[in-house]
C-alpha cells in the first residue's frame, strides 16, 4: 500500500493544530500539510464553543492567576505571564485579519470586559491589594478598581441585584477584556488552510498507529470510521494536538519524553441562559473565588457569550468526575492509558489527592437547585426555570513523575517534544486555547530550529507578532504600541 508523504502531520483539528498550521503555513507556504480529524467536523471537541469557556485568558479577572502566599502576599508572575501570551494571540489574530486570511473579528472576538467580583472583608482585602500590585504595571494599568456597590452596579446589573445591604463588597473591571469563540477562529483558520495549496484535512479518521521509521520519518496509520479504509502517511514531523487524545497517542508513539505521563479527566458543565430580557443586562465576564478544595479551572465566572452572533449568559464551571478523555470519547479511556510507566505515578496522585475525587463526585451529582443556589452567589435573583445545564468538553489533567518521589498534579499545558524534534504534543488543559500561538511557536522554535534562525523566518515572525523575542513586561513602549493596534484590528472597544 502506498502511503501519503507529508512534511507535517496534525493529529486534531482544534485550537493548537489550526494555530499551528497557519504559522508554519505562513513562514513556508510550500510545506506540505496532513491534518487529521477523528469527528466529522473541526473543533468540535474541546475547542468548540460550547465546551470551551471562550475567555480570552488575559489575567485581568483570574484570581486564581494571583495566588495568596501562607505569608499573605500575593504572586503575580503568572499573571504576567500569561497577560505576555496573550497579547501573541492577539498579535498574530490581527496580522490574520489584515492579510484577509481571517474575515471581520467579530466573526470569533467580541468584546466583554473582564471583571472580577469578591465579597466578605478578607477577600475585599485581596482584592484591592492585587488591583495595587497589578496596576502599578502599564500592563495592568487600565484595571478599575472600586468597593463602591453603586459603581459595581454599573459594571455588572444582574450581579448587585437585591444583595444584602452592608455587605462589604469589591469588584476589578478591564473594559477591553474579549469573549473569544475558539470554535469558530479554528474552524476560519482551517478554512483559509483549506485554499492553500498543499494542504489536506481527513475528518472522521482516527490515528491506530505511529511509529519511527529508520529513516527518521513517522509512519502513522489513519483509519477511515466509514469505511474501515486504512491509509499510511510518512511524515518528517508530528504533532499530537488531540485534547484529552493526545496522551494515549503519545503513549502510542514509544518516544521516552513521553514515558510516565498519566492523565486525571475532569469533565464540565455550565448553567446557561439564552432569555433576552436577563441576557441584555449583563455585558462582562465575571470571575470570583474558587471554593476551597476545587481544582483551579473550577473558577466560577458568570459571562456574557456571543456565539452565531447571539448572545447568552454562562455560568460555571461545575467539575464532573468521569473516566473519558474525550467528551465523544469512551469510559475506557483512563484504564488504557494505565501502563507500568505512570502507574506509580497515578497512584501517588490519586491517594494524595482523595479531597479532590470527593469534590468531583460531589460536584457531579449536584441537583439543578444546587447549582443555581451556587449561581445566586452572583446572580442573586436567579429563576431555575431561567436556566439549563449544558455539558461542556473534557479536559484532561497532566499527571507526571515528582522528582522528590511519587507524583504530581499539574493544572496546567505541558509541551512534549522527542530528543530529534520530529514529533510533539501538547498535554493539560488551561489556559489552553488562549495562549496557543505561544505553545505553538515554542514547538517551531524547537523542532524547526535551522528554518526558525534563518533571516526569512525570522523577519516573517516579527511580521506577524512584532513583539517576538522581547519582553511586552520591560519593554512598556513596545507594550502600548501592540496593544493600541490589536485593540484597533480587532474591534475590542474601550470606555
């Protein structure tokens, strides 16, 4: 049987494999692209709109990216962080849309400010000094900070509606924070793909093999679900950008980066609210403070969501208990994944993190009452009758060795490479999305390291994200002038 020759293979067709592609498709439009698809459409599994919150993770209204310390400070070096990642996206999203390649913005960003909401003296006192630590930086300056529930009120309606008189109370609020439909900015992202030469996209195909050849190249196996044909592609790289199916297919793959990795899959759901008489009264996205003992993608956030440009409110995340990877996935997909590598490792977490299980089944089988008891938190004059529980998509947590022994749970993305760069995948869960084009360029920066230095490359990357190789943190006039011009490109309005 002769096999399909490609120069690279993406293996998912969601937020990381589109981003990924577009990039390497713009430094080298004679690249020679394969992306394969298990469901019969892109972005249909965690990327998709309604699995995916659809933040544009900025740090603005993430408390959980600011950490109080034992010792009472605060840690805001990942809110930099991930603040510096997301102005790439922002970057490369608008050279998207200036070159045509995307359409008009609003087709996948709208804006929605980024507020975050605390109540009760001690979180009021966190609060206010996060907004004093953050702001002081001109990458936060623009964050309003207020204890006055009249202010509030203006920011957020729905949220000041009939509570409790006296209650210390204190909000944050960034006007040009962004709603981002990643569902439908892959989907654009595949479709200009699509037009390109060289490119080829198989949906409704599943990956059953790879393996190394001994000429370097990949041979990997595609499995057509309609037919059961079976078509071989050689590749010089791979990359596994599955969601929760990218750790069995590392694990298929043998390379030894990949060895003692486990996943932990957390499922999700969201309260959702489609009645335009309480949609129209919020327009922000609106984040608190985990519960005690919930994971850190368990933020509750109350948000406006503009999908097929319709509105509608969001209200979540509730953490479910599940053995899926994959929300189209199966119940035995954590058991396949249990191998003599991570088996020490998985236990290690699972006995150290029994809280958190108990937390996830309780989760799991809250009542609908529950839930929106949880939801009047923010919402104080919620109706259950007003809301619906939606089922959002898996997210599939890095379990991995601890080199002081046993395992550890990380909460965040990992990227694994192979010691000769011809193959990649990206592991974990948030920030995710929001911070692709950043994941996306450390893969190419590693794995075509040569064609990365050369002076094409190189001045075709500043075409597209001026802020490559420096810091948006220390270079502030750098910083304003990026930000002046996404803002602008993109259409994300300021007060």
């Amino acid at each position: 049987m002769t096999a399909r020759t490609a120069d690279v293979l993406l293996v998912g067709a969601g937020a990381m494999s589109s981003t990924l592609g577009m990039l390497l498709k713009q430094l080298d439009p004679t690249l020679k692209i394969i992306m394969v698809e298990r469901l019969d459409h892109v972005a249909q599994e965690s990327t998709d709109g309604w699995n995916n919150a659809g933040t544009g993770h900025a740090a603005y209204c993430e408390l959980n990216y600011t950490p109080q310390k034992p010792d009472g400070s605060i840690d805001t070096t990942k809110a930099f962080a991930i603040n510096s990642a997301f102005e790439l996206s922002l970057q490369f999203w608008s050279y998207l849309v200036e070159q045509k390649a995307l359409p008009e913005p609003t087709n996948f960003i709208n804006t929605a400010p980024h507020c975050s909401f605390v109540w009760g003296e001690k979180n009021v006192a966190f609060l206010r000094k996060r907004h004093e630590l953050l702001s002081a930086h001109p990458m936060f300056a623009d964050m309003q900070y207020s204890e006055d529930p009249e202010v509030i009120r203006g920011w957020m309606p729905l949220v000041m509606q009939n509570r409790k008189a006296g209650e210390a109370v204190a909000a944050t609020r960034v006007s040009y924070g962004s709603d981002v439909n990643f569902g439908d900015l892959s989907r654009l992202m595949v479709e200009h793909l699509g037009h390109q030469p060289d490119f080829d996209l198989l949906v409704s195909h599943n990956v059953t093999a790879l393996k190394k050849q001994p000429d370097g190249r990949w041979l990997v196996e595609v499995k057509n679900k309609a037919d059961q044909h079976v078509t071989p592609i050689t590749a010089d790289f791979v990359f596994l950008g599955a969601g929760g199916g990218a750790l069995p297919l590392l694990q298929k793959s043998g390379i030894e980066e990949g060895k003692g990795y486990g996943g932990f899959p957390v499922s999700g759901q969201w309260l959702v609210c489609t009645k335009p008489e309480i949609v129209e009264e919020h327009a922000a996205k609106v984040y608190g403070k985990a519960a005690i003992g919930a994971p850190p993608m368990s933020v509750p956030h109350l948000d406006t969501r503009i999908m097929n440009g319709k509105k509608s409110l969001l209200f979540g995340p509730f953490a479910g208990f599940t053995t899926k990877f994959l929300k189209n996935g199966s119940y035995m997909d954590l058991i396949k994944s249990v191998n003599l590598g991570n088996i020490g490792p998985m236990l290690s977490v699972g006995a150290n993190n029994m809280d958190l299980t108990r937390y996830l089944i309780s989760e799991s089988l809250q009542s609908h009452e529950s839930r929106v008891k949880a939801l009047r938190a923010y919402f104080p004059d919620a109706r259950e009758e007003d809301w619906e529980l939606s089922i959002a998509g898996q997210r599939v947590q890095i379990i991995k060795k601890n080199p002081q022994g046993g395992g550890k749970l990380e909460f965040g993305t990992e990227v694994i490479i192979s010691a000769d760069g011809t193959l990649s995948a990206l592991l974990g869960a948030s920030p995710g999305a929001s911070t692709a084009v950043q994941a996306m360029l450390s893969i190419i920066e590693r794995c075509f390291k040569d064609r990365m230095e050369s002076e094409a490359w190189q001045a075709k990357i500043k075409e597209m994200i001026p802020s490559y190789g420096q810091s948006l943190v220390e270079d502030t006039e750098l910083l304003k002038t990026v930000r002046q011009r996404t803002l602008s490109v993109l259409q994300l309005q300021q007060d």
